[in-house]
C-alpha cells in the first residue's frame, strides 16, 4: 500500500500541474484511499479552457490500463518541469473531466 500511496501522489502532482497550466487560481484536491483504489478529484476555477483539450483528456483518462509499462511510466509522471499528462490513461483505470461555466473538475480512480 505505501508504494501506491507514492503513485498516487505522482498522479496529484500531474493533474495538479494541468490545472495550473490551464490558467486555474484555485484549486482544491480530494484524496481517497481504501485498500482497493485510490480516488483524486479536483475542482478549480478556470476562465478559459480549450474544448478539445478536455475532449482528448477525457480519452486519454479512459484509454486501457497498460501493466506492462506502469514501471517505465511512473518513472516520467511527476519527476520534471514537463507535463507528462498524455502518460495518466496508462495508469489510470478510468477517469473524468467536466467543464461548467468556469469550473473545472476530474476525478481519477486507480485500482490497486
């Protein structure tokens, strides 16, 4: 469990970073653990967001889980300055982005 305690917090990090990128002044994060899965959400204000953005997130976070590669992939998400948010689907089992007036939420659930 503490090493996918680890991972999750490289997930944060990632979707933390995207919100930031994406102009967001605020941001608030949700944690849930169980000895399952762990569950992220977050939910910011954002003035302006380009659809298609949202659109291939959302398809990057519901892509197919890809075991084979976690180890490689964890290695990349959250260790640099560079976003490596296209990497999330791979580690992912499924996930969600809305965008409502300016706000802007996702949640992401990884089984352990």
């Amino acid at each position: 469990m503490k090493d996918e305690k680890s991972k999750m917090l490289k997930l944060m990090n990632e979707l933390v970073r995207f919100y930031l990128k994406s102009g967001n002044h605020s941001v608030r994060i949700a944690l849930d653990l169980t000895d399952h899965e762990g569950i992220i959400s977050l939910e910011g204000c954002c003035t302006k967001i380009d659809e298609k953005k949202l659109e291939d997130l959302n398809n990057i976070l519901n892509s197919p889980r890809k075991d084979e590669a976690e180890e490689y992939y964890w290695n990349l998400v959250g260790s640099n300055d560079f976003s490596e948010i296209h990497l999330l689907g791979s580690l992912v089992n499924e996930g969600e982005v809305k965008y409502d007036g300016n706000i802007l939420k996702m949640w992401v659930k990884r089984s352990f």
